[in-house]
C-alpha cells in the first residue's frame, strides 16, 4: 500500500437497506411493502426471490453489530422500514417496530459506532401506494409524519438523519420503466413521484429539524453524464438533457430552491407539471447539513437525431438519446469501473452546489464470489477484484478531497451480501459474504482490507 491518508475524522463506514438485509417479513406488526408485492409477482425479481428472510438481520442484528466492530466501522448506514414504524402508511405507530431499531442503535452506540438513519429506501406501505403511491401528494405528507415519529423514539441517541435514499430510482424505475417496484410505466407518473418524493424529503428535513435534529440530508445517485464524443454538439445536447433528468431535477429544487427551466420544458412534453404548486419549491429546499452521494459508474450518452435511441429509465429520451454499452472490465451487474468519474461527480457538485458538505453514501461493487465461503472449506471469498473496485474509487475520494471538495467520510455499499431487488440474491456487493442455506456470515479478503485501511485512515 502505498502512503495516502484522508483528513482526521473521516468518517468509515458501511451501507444497507431494510428490505435487502432485515427478513422477519411477517414479524412484531410489520405491514406489507410494495417490494413484498413487487417480488411475488411472478417475473419481476431473480427467481421469484423475496426479501420474506433475506440476511436474517432482525434476529442476528448483534452478531452484525459485533462484526462491524471488529472491522473497525466508525458509522453504520442503515434504512428504517415504514411498513414497520406504520404498517398501514399512515395511523397509530407500531411500537415494536420502532423497539427494534431501538435496540440495533443501542447496539451500535455500545461499540462506538455512529448510526445514520435512512428513513426511505424504497419499501413504500403498500396501502400507500394502494392510493397512488409517490404519485399521491398525501404520501409526501405522510412521510413527514413518519419521520417525525421514528425521530421522537431515536432522536435522543441519533445524531445524522437522511431522508430518502435515490429518488431517482424510486420515481424512473418504480414508475417510468417499471425494473422496481411498484413497477409501472408511465411517464408523467414517474415525475409526478418525483415532485412528490422532492416534497416529501422537504417537509420531513423540516420536521426533523424542528425536533432538533442535528444533521439532516438526503442520498442521491447522481450521475457522471459524459458524452460519446467529446467533439459533438449533438452529444453535448444529449448530455444536457440526460444531466437535467438525473442530477439538476434534483439537485436544482433542493440547492437552488427552482426546477431547472428546461426540465420543466422537457417535462411538460408528458405531463403538466400542475403537481407543483406554488410555494413547494421553498419547501423542497429546506437547508441541508448533508448530501449523500452514491456512486457506483458512469453514464455516456450520444444524441441521436436519426431517432435511432433508446432511452431506458429516462422519460421523453426514447429515439433521442443513445445509452452506450458499458466497456470492460465490467462487475456482475455489468456496470463500467471508471474510478475518475467519483472524482468528476464530487468535485462537479461541490462547485456547482456550494456549500454542503458530501458524503459518500454508497460505493462498492458486486462479483460472484464463487469460491471459499461457498464451499465445505468455509475459507474467506479472495475477492481481488472487489478490493481493486474499492481501491480506485478510495484513490478518486482522495483527488477530489485534495481538490478542495468538503468530502466527510466514505460508506462501503455493502456491510453483506443482500437482495439486489429485481436481481435477487444472485448479486453479491458484501464485504461480507452471506451463506443463505445457515446465515453464516464470513468477511471476505475485502472486510479484512477494508479493516485496515480504516485503521490507517488511508492506502
Ligand atoms: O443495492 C443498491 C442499493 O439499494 C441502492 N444503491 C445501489 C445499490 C446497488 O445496486
């Protein structure tokens, strides 16, 4: 390793989410999700499979707690399940839900770790989206209102609170392209979510704040948009309208307190934006502490004037814009390893959005992991490959803090192997390798670099 240290308290961790670790589908009032729905519906997950037990982490969350211990985590990432805190979406809390996140953050805070709560990672109430999910403005105010609840129980003991995770996802793949749940293709409904998912975090910063929380932010994925050929006007055009639809549709109304005009403009092709009402632009721009970036590889595009594209997640770019294929080496989700892109997305988003501090919320990378820990020797996955992803992209961290970007720690996506929602468990992103016949947790090569890096605070 060569000699490459981060600031002084940068902040170490990992990742997770709810529905793709917890299990305990059914368990101490828990309500259905629309990703419990979502995988029972025959073709839209790996397999058939579900989240029903999923890592088991409701019952084993002391032995996970433990492991990151012994990795040396500083922060823990991890999501709260609406369906648990209101099974319903709305109405009484169920307080046996929120017990449990009670006893994971006393466990975590017993071993010096800082938790960081997601309060959304995608498993909507299914009731709730029963009346129209994200595309209801009273989810918006709902989710204000369970935030508030989960932050009277925690609030005490909790110091960093995030409201959503990846909107974009939420709102493109749940209602444009229909990968996730609640799986509809509609595009006018894929921006009404993204308006009301925008309102949503803006009134529940603001109630989190009013109960004095002392850091509030959001996670977004935002993209490293590049175009095919730099030279291109065309493909410049094209990058404007793919940046507009991924980055500033967010970052404008939570930074800048507007839509950008001309996604409103691309926008109005599909659907009126009347979901936007006077004032909810200063509501979705409540001052944030934090942003959270997750970033996994970048996105090249070509404009295509001969109508020869296909637009994918993104509404109105289908025949307009072309989404290159990756180039290898790829990871198993086929995504492009393109370290630099880390370095261009922060560096982006600190000059254009000053003034927040980042965090990277997620980075890491899925392999197959075949060997090892699969077989009767119960020996370390030799994930080589994984510890190169997390290498380079540690190495882009760096450039982008030594270019002045405010970069406040680093979360590994992920602590375990998990649900990769429409990919099943067929995916592996774990420093962590699951066994899912026994549970049995065994850290790769990666968990035991990872631990030393941290103890190093650097490469
Ligand atoms: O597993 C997901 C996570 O839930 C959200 N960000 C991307 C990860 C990898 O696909």
């Amino acid at each position: 390793m060569s000699d490459l240290r981060f600031p002084e308290n940068f902040l170490w961790g990992a990742a997770t989410a709810a529905y793709q670790i917890e299990g305990a589908a059914r368990d101490d009032g828990r309500g259905p999700s629309i990703w419990d729905t979502f995988s029972r519906t025959p073709g839209k997950v790996y397999q058939g499979h579900t989240g029903d037990i999923a890592c088991d982490h409701y019952h084993r969350y002391t032995e996970d707690v433990a492991l990151m211990a012994e990795l040396g985590l500083r922060a823990y990432r991890f999501s709260v399940a609406w369906p648990r805190i209101q099974p319903d979406g709305t109405g009484p809390v169920n307080p046996r839900g929120l017990d449990f996140y009670e006893r994971l953050t006393d466990a975590l805070l017993e071993r010096g770790i800082d938790p960081i709560i997601t309060l959304y990672h995608w498993d909507l109430p299914q009731t709730l989206q029963d009346r129209g999910g994200w595309t209801n403005r009273e989810t918006a105010e709902h989710f204000a209102t369970y935030a508030t609840a989960v932050h009277a129980r925690l609030g005490d003991r909790v110091r960093t609170w995030t409201t959503l995770n990846e909107p974009w996802c939420s709102a493109y793949l749940g209602y444009g392209n229909g990968v996730h749940a609640p799986g509809e293709q509609d595009p006018a409904a894929a921006f009404t979510a993204v308006h009301h998912l925008l309102l949503g975090h803006g009134l529940a910063a603001r109630a989190l704040r009013a109960a004095g929380a002392e850091t509030v932010g959001i996670t977004l994925n935002p993209a490293d948009v590049r175009p095919a050929d730099p030279d291109s006007a065309v493909d410049a055009a094209a990058v404007r309208l793919v940046d507009g639809l991924h980055n500033r549709i967010f970052l404008d109304p939570l930074l800048r307190a507007a839509y950008p005009d001309d996604v409103l403009e691309h926008m109005a092709r599909m659907v009126e934006p009347t979901f936007v009402r006077d004032g909810d632009e200063k509501l979705i721009a409540a001052p944030i502490d934090l942003l959270g970036v997750n970033y996994y590889q970048p996105t090249y595009v070509a404009g295509r004037p001969d109508g020869a594209g296909g637009g994918g997640a993104y509404p109105g770019t289908d025949g307009a814009v072309e989404f290159l294929p990756p180039v290898g080496p790829l990871t198993d989700m086929g995504w492009m390893i393109e370290p630099a892109g880390l370095t261009r997305l922060l560096e982006r988003i600190a000059t254009d959005y000053p003034g927040v501090p980042l965090l990277i919320t997620e980075n890491g990378a899925a392999f197959p992991d075949k060997a090892g820990a699969d077989g009767p020797r119960r020996e370390p996955v030799l994930d080589t490959d994984r510890i190169a992803y997390l290498d380079g992209h540690l190495r882009a961290a760096h450039e982008a803090i030594a270019r002045g970007v405010d970069l406040r720690g680093y979360l590994v996506w992920s602590l375990l192997d998990n649900f990769e929602w429409a990919e099943g468990y067929r995916r592996r992103f774990g420093i962590v390798h699951v066994d899912y016949l026994t549970q049995r947790r065994t850290p790769k090569a990666s968990a035991r670099w990872y631990q030393e890096v941290i103890s190093r605070n650097g490469l």
